[in-house]
C-alpha cells in the first residue's frame, strides 16, 4: 500500500487517485445507495461492490481499465478491419 505524500507534495501528486480513508472514492455511491435506501439488499451491495473496487484497486485496476480488459476478453484476439455498417 503506497503512504500518503507529505502535505508539501509537489504538483505531480495531483495524479493519484482520490482515496477516502484506505478506499478508492468512486465507492462512496454504493455507499450512498446504501444509506439512501436501509435494507439488508443495499447493504450487502454496497459491502460486495466495495470489496470488488478494492481488490480492483489492490491489483492495479480502475473500473474503466478492468471495462476494457473484460471488453477486450469477449471481443477475441481478432478485430475485422471492415466497418459494421458498410
């Protein structure tokens, strides 16, 4: 786990992603959700959709990134070169 830049950090630390505590933030909405709406379902939500953003996030992955890749893994190794609508 990487250790937080000292508060003098320079303007290249404006890079890393926004963390809230130890979590990535973009896991605030399932939280929200959560909050919005109490029941044991939307807890439970939120709870699995956090730990699958952290161990995206453990491994190096965004949501985007982890997106494409899975995009990349159903599409196969071969991309035809004529438009689909030609």
């Amino acid at each position: 786990m990487a250790s937080l830049p000292p508060p003098d950090a320079s303007w290249r630390d404006s890079s890393r992603p926004a963390k809230f505590w130890i979590f990535e933030a973009y896991t605030i909405f399932p939280v929200l959700l959560a909050l919005y709406n109490i029941q044991f379902w939307t807890l439970a939500l939120a709870f699995t959709v956090i730990i699958f953003l952290t161990i995206l996030s453990y491994y190096g992955f965004t949501l985007q990134v982890f997106g494409r890749l899975i995009r990349n893994l159903i599409s196969g190794p071969r991309k035809s070169a004529v438009s689909w609508w030609a």
